[in-house]
C-alpha cells in the first residue's frame, strides 16, 4: 500500500530554515510526479510545491518561490522540502502527496511553526 512518511517539521524563528523529508513506499517511485502541500485551521489545503517524476521540472506557489526547493532522490524514494527564510504566515503543517491514477495519497503531515 502507499505509505507517505514526512519528517522535520518543528519550531523555528522568522528567518530560519527547515527541511522536510517525505519518505514513500508502495508504489514506483520514479514513475509518479511528487508534491507538498500545507494547510492552516480553516483553510484549505494549499499547493507549496510540485517535482516532476525525473526531478527536472519543478513548480511552486507564488508565495514561497525563491524561498522553498523541492527536491528528490529517486535511489532513496525521497523526496524533500528546504525551506528558507521563513515567515509566520509560513506556518502550517506540511503533507507530501502523490497522485497515482486517479486516486490522491497523504502523509500524516509535520508541523512547522514560525514563531520568535
């Protein structure tokens, strides 16, 4: 079964850093397009960050281009969140996803907050 398994998450300063890691199984990793996603109490889940199965296309919401780098490795079925000059509003907890045909998987989430 698809198992998503996010790490890294925590309490940082406005300014600091972060990497979160999604661990994932189940499923051919380098076949599938990877994504993380974030969501505050009341809102709606967000798209912070898309990766392509090969790694070479990468997209990002508008609000966190140039701060945030998605990357993977496909040897280790991993894929990363390095987050960078963080932001309150940066706070959220943090899911990786996978669409696999028709059907959409999540990790249990981490959770960041940027608090001084």
């Amino acid at each position: 079964q698809v198992q998503l398994v996010e790490s890294g998450g925590g309490l940082v300063q406005p300014g600091g850093s972060l990497r979160l890691s999604c661990a994932a199984s189940g499923f051919t990793f380098n076949t599938a397009a990877m994504t993380w996603f974030r969501q505050t109490p009341g809102r709606l889940r967000e798209l912070v960050a898309a990766i392509t199965e090969t790694g070479g296309i990468t997209n990002y919401m508008d609000s966190v281009r140039g701060r945030f780098t998605i990357s993977r490795d496909n040897d280790k079925n991993t894929v990363d969140l390095e987050i960078n000059s963080l932001k309150p509003e940066d706070t959220a907890v943090y899911y990786c996803s996978v669409l696999i045909r028709s059907d959409r998987y999540w990790g249990q989430g981490t959770q960041v907050t940027v608090s001084s």
